[in-house]
C-alpha cells in the first residue's frame, strides 16, 4: 500500500509506535501516583508515606518518642523515615519503568523518560 512511497511505511509505524509508547507512560504515571510505599526509621517508630512518584502522603510518629528533651532525634528519625519511602518509591518507579520496557520489546537498561 506505501510500496511506492519509499520510508515513509516505516516512518508510520514509527509514529504509531511513539504513540503507543506516550500513552503506556501517561497509564504508568497514572499507576505510580495511585501506589504507596511505607518508609519507616527507628524501628518502625516513625513511619513516612509516600507514592511511588516520591510525593509524601502521610507521616506516623509513634507517641513514647515525643518528648521534649529528644527533639533532634525526632526531626531525624522523621527525615530517615521520608528517605526511606522515597527511596523506595524510586525504586518501584524504575521497577514499573523496566516492565514497560521490556514489555514494549526495548533493551534491558534502556532508561525511559518520566
């Protein structure tokens, strides 16, 4: 049917193939922002929510460690806790990221833009 028209025939499939391809990103994006993942520091004293595109949702502090004179204890296990999560939100980020790829037949490592 493009015989005569030379590229142009892989031109389209390559325009079909990019199209496809923004639409499977907007559907992972869509996936990250709706899953949490659960940071945690001291043991799980304090815990940090957050999607799996790294915004942080939620902050549990367990109470025994609210105590006036562990201030800085607190402030540092609430920062652990939120890079914990954000770690880990990463992490799945790049695990949703490799499935597509794989899925859509191109190189292990390729890396996909977010």
């Amino acid at each position: 049917m493009l015989k005569g028209l030379g590229g142009l025939g892989d031109m389209a499939k390559m325009m079909k193939a990019a199209t496809d391809m923004q639409a499977k990103m907007a559907e992972m994006q869509e996936m990250l922002a709706q899953t949490v993942v659960l940071g945690e520091a001291g043991a799980g004293l304090v815990r940090a929510r957050a999607t799996a595109k790294g915004e942080v949702t939620g902050l549990d502090i367990d109470p025994s460690i609210l105590v006036a004179s562990e201030k800085e204890v607190v402030e540092d296990l609430i920062l652990a806790a939120i890079r914990d999560a954000q770690g880990k939100a990463t992490a799945r980020a790049q695990q949703e990221m490799a499935k597509l790829a794989e899925g859509m037949g191109l190189p292990p490592g390729m890396k996909l833009p977010f």
